[in-house]
C-alpha cells in the first residue's frame, strides 16, 4: 500500500491511495481525513476487491462399496465476491505416484457428488475446486481411500437336515449362518448331489427368501427313486454369496418308514418248573416295513429292569417263543417289541406276574362221538375204541373190561396215549369197557 499526497496551491492538495497487488484481504472500508487549524473533514469510501473464491472445505469420502463412493464437501469461506457457479471434482490413482488428475464432474453446484466404476480393491484420492465467473479455487484434497464393500461375505449355514421324504421328494431345512457379513442375508441357495458324485447342482432357480412357518426349508421334486442324495446351502447378501455349509447325511429317496406298531395278544401258552411259552400277534400297523423279527423281554420280580429273553445277537422270527433256564417258583413278568428297518417299536401289554412252575391238570377222557354208548361190530373185524386223554403230568392209562370173554385175551393192543383195545379173532368179546 503507497500514500501520495501532493500540495497544488494554497487552498488544494491531492493525495493517493495506491494498492499495487490487491486481494481479497484489502476488501474494506478506508477514510481519508484532512485537518486545518479551522477544523478537520473526513469521507469514507468501500472498496470491494473481486477474485477467485477461498478452496472448498472438508472433503469427505463416504459410503464405500465396491465399486463407488460419495463424496461431501462444505462450500469456501469466502467466494471471492461472486457467486459460486460451478464445482470441479478430480481423481488419481493414489497407487502409483504423481499420477495425474482425472475429471469426474465439472457442472454442479450441490455439494454432495457420488462416484460410480471405481476399480474394486482400489486406492483413490479426490480433490475438489470451486468455481466463479473470476477464476477456479485452490483445492480440496481427500486422503487416500480403498474401495472396497464395508461388509463381507455371509458364513455358512447350519448342517442341513432332510425331515422329511417320500421316493421323490425330500423336504430339506437348516438354520442361518451365525456371520452375516454385517449385512441382511437376502437369500439362500441350495444345491444337491448323489451320494459319491463329485459335482454339485442347483436346486432352486430364485433363492429362498422368506422363512416357513416352522423356519428356513425347502422342498426339492423330481429326484429318483432309491438313490441318495446330500444337500448344502449358501447364504447371500449385498456383498455377494458366501461358502457352503456342510453336507447333509446321506438320504435315500424312498417312502417314509416308521417304526412298527406293538405286538398285541401277549399270553402264556404253556409253562414248565423251568421255562415259559408265550405267544402273541404281529402289529396291526408294519409301519411301511415287512418286520424283521420281535424282541422278548422279561422282569424279574422285585426289579424295575428289563432283560432280553431271546438271543442277543438275534430277532425272533415267529409269534411264540419259549423262555428257557427259569428257576423254578421264580416271578416274572413280560413283553415283547416289534422291529421292522425304521427300529422297534413300542412294548405290548406287559403280562401278569408269571410263577414259574409245572401246569396240573386233571385227566380228562374224550371218546369218539359215534363210541360214547355202544360199539356194534360185526365178528371176525378189527375193534377200536378210539379216545383222546390229556392232564398233566401225563396220565397213565389202563382199560377194564365186564364181560363173558375169557380174562386171556389174545390178538389185543394198547396203543398209547389214545388207548386204543382191539380184537381180530372170532372170540366172544361182548361187555362193557371201561378207560382209567
């Protein structure tokens, strides 16, 4: 800044005020003042220096995603005297040293841009310039930023589970990742493969999206019947789809078998000092499985556990089964389960408290209908008295005959347990035959 005051005459005097290079920071108001010993005057005057405008301020890169960014900016501090007519916002690789400078807008006015096709995994540096009709600004440089998704790949998914299945069709379910990628999972893929193969396919032609009502499933048609399948699923969001879950168990593409239902009937059919016969009948309900075989189980009295009565190693193929090697006047009690390929079933009805020991029975004596009265015959033929004794133990039998025949009888038999007398000659047999 220069003063120049120059005196013309005796009443005039000229001064000036000279600013070679003007700025901004000489905008302002200035006085001049003149003074006598008559008085003083003084006359201000503004004066308003024009230029560029001060650079934009705080540049911020927000909102980074894999391939874009935005970019937020304050307006300058001073805009030179003019409106702000434009923003200039540049790029560079900041990866490779002094690189240069790419325009990206140079037309707004809004002090929010986004940025679109940035290189994935790229490093950027943005600047920003601001614009009036007297020049372009300084500018604003960001600091260096990667582009890369804030959020990352989902985890995978629980172990699938088939819960359900027929000989074409399987019903798989499973649960979300315990990782989301710290984003929403939009979806979820599965895919399927037989048992031994080696390529994976896709099963669902858009992802699962919504849950079921009992949670995340999916029904998958069309497989083939008797042949085994396993499953796996992936979870996606924003970022991308994440890495498989574990496989499934293998499961076969077959209709559903279930355990049988119990036997019924169970009861003691005969019974020794040392065994016990039981019998009993097939399920009513196979469960969709021929029955392989039954297990026998038995309780000794004043316990709560239950033993195998039969073989160990082995199903019972038939509806009857003798328990062997009791000690005699023991108490037992007993049931027997069902087994088809989906496992056993439930018990049957538990027996009674059997006393192991021999059965009594009183002989008792059945002769042949036609033979309850009289047996006519005509001589010279064979006589048979046929009759049926059972008791236990096992009776011992004896015929008596009251007749005029002689005591010695020859040609005669006794065939046991029946009791059966005959006589072929021509002897005189008539009278009255009594079995003991």
């Amino acid at each position: 800044m220069k003063i120049d005051t120059e005196v013309l005459g005796r009443t005039e005097a000229s001064s000036k005020l000279r600013f070679p290079e003007s700025n901004r920071e000489d905008t302002g108001y200035y006085t001049i003042t003149a003074s006598n010993r008559l008085g003083t005057s003084s006359r201000t005057i503004k004066a308003e220096i024009l230029d560029r405008p001060s650079p934009p301020r705080n540049l911020v890169v927000s909102e980074i995603k894999a391939e874009s960014c935005y970019l937020t900016f304050d307006a300058p501090v001073d805009n030179g005297g003019s409106e702000i007519t434009n923003y200039i916002i540049d790029k560079r690789d900041a990866s490779v040293k002094k690189s240069e400078w790419e325009e990206i807008s140079n037309c707004i006015i809004e002090r929010r841009l986004g940025v679109w096709k940035l290189n994935t995994g790229g490093e950027y540096q943005f600047r920003v310039r601001a614009e009036n009709k007297y020049g372009i600004s300084d500018d604003c440089c960001s600091g260096k930023v990667v582009i890369k998704d804030p959020f990352g790949l989902p985890g995978p998914p629980s172990k699938p589970i088939v819960t359900e299945h027929t000989n074409t069709s399987m019903l798989v379910t499973w649960e979300p990742p315990l990782d989301n990628g710290g984003a929403t999972i939009t979806g979820y893929w599965l895919e399927k493969r037989e048992v031994g193969g080696v390529y994976w396919a896709r099963v669902n032609r858009g992802p699962v999206t919504k849950p079921a009502v009992k949670g995340l499933e999916y029904n998958v048609l069309r497989l083939i019947e008797g042949v085994e399948y396993q499953f796996r699923v992936m979870a996606t969001n924003i970022v991308g789809t994440g890495p498989p879950s574990e496989p499934s168990d293998p499961v076969l593409a077959a209709d559903p078998i279930y355990p049988p239902g119990a036997p019924t009937g169970l009861d003691v059919t005969d019974k020794t000092k040392n065994s016990v016969s039981l019998g009993w009948k097939a399920p009513d309900k196979d469960g969709g499985s021929p029955i392989k075989g039954y297990i026998i189980e038995m309780q000794p009295e004043g316990t709560s556990d239950w033993t195998r009565a039969n073989d160990p190693e082995k199903l019972h193929p038939t509806c009857a089964f003798t328990v062997p090697n009791l000690p005699e006047l023991k108490k037992y009690r007993f049931r027997v389960k069902a087994v088809n390929a989906a496992g056993e079933s439930e018990p049957s009805q538990i027996t009674g408290e059997i006393i192991v020991k021999e059965i009594q029975e009183e002989p008792d004596i059945t002769i042949d209908v036609n033979a309850q009265e009289l047996l006519g015959c005509r001589a010279g033929t064979n006589i048979r008295i046929p009759a049926t004794i059972t008791g236990r133990p096992v009776p011992k039998v004896t015929w008596e005959y009251e007749g005029d025949a002689p005591k010695q009888l020859k040609g005669w038999s006794l065939r046991h347990p029946c009791g059966l007398p005959g006589a072929s000659n021509r002897e005189n047999v008539n009278g009255a035959y009594s079995i003991v």
